[in-house]
C-alpha cells in the first residue's frame, strides 16, 4: 500500500480515486490522507473533475480520474447509479459527464451545495 517513505503508492491512489480500495484498506488510507499534503496533493492531481451534485436521488458524483496509461475515466455514482466510460482526453471525458449528467437529470438545477469536492 504504502511507497518509500511512507507515502501512498501511484496504484493505490489511482485504486481509491476509482473506487476500488479493498474496504478493510479506507480507513488507514483515508487517516493518511488527512495528515499527509503530498498524497492529498498527488491525489488531487490525478482528479482533475470531482464534482457533487446534490439531487431528489441523494448526492450524485462525476468524476475524471486521470490513469498511470495517460488515458482519462469519467465516471458517475450515486445511491442507485455507476457507470463509467474511458477516453484519451480530458476533455473527452468531462463532456461526456456533463452530457449524461444532464440527460439523467433534465430537472436538476444546482444549488450552492453543488460543485467542487474533496476526495475526503
């Protein structure tokens, strides 16, 4: 889990961005982020679009992970929902999550809890 020096590893970062940290493995991932400038820092950098949308369904995130193979997945997940698509550009993949975004949720107008995240 961890590279030298402590510091969480490029595959472990891109694994949490993606969702798919073994459960038992958040908890002490997540502490280290909080105590740790440099992963939050590599962490936000290969999150270039984190978004929170806040909907009648509950909270819907879209997210652009940047991958260690250059290519970008936008993905979005909310309580009933998750799906994905890979591109070679970010660009590519934020249209992609805005566009879907607004075809599942046509009536959805933002408020001022929608918008940037945190990965935390």
């Amino acid at each position: 889990m961890h590279e030298a020096a402590g510091h969480q590893s490029k595959g472990d970062l891109e694994t949490y961005s993606l969702g798919r940290l073994a459960p038992d493995k958040i908890a002490l991932f997540e502490q280290h982020l909080l105590i740790c400038a440099r992963c939050r820092d590599r962490l936000h950098a290969i999150e270039p679009y984190n978004l929170v949308h806040f909907t009648a369904d509950g909270p819907f995130y879209s997210r652009v992970t940047k991958l260690r193979t250059g290519r970008f997945l936008a993905r979005h997940w909310g309580q009933s929902l998750e799906g994905g698509k890979e591109f070679s550009t970010l660009a590519a993949a934020k249209r992609y999550l805005e566009r879907t975004f607004i075809q599942m949720f046509p009536e959805h107008v933002c408020t001022e809890r929608c918008g940037p995240t945190d990965s935390l």
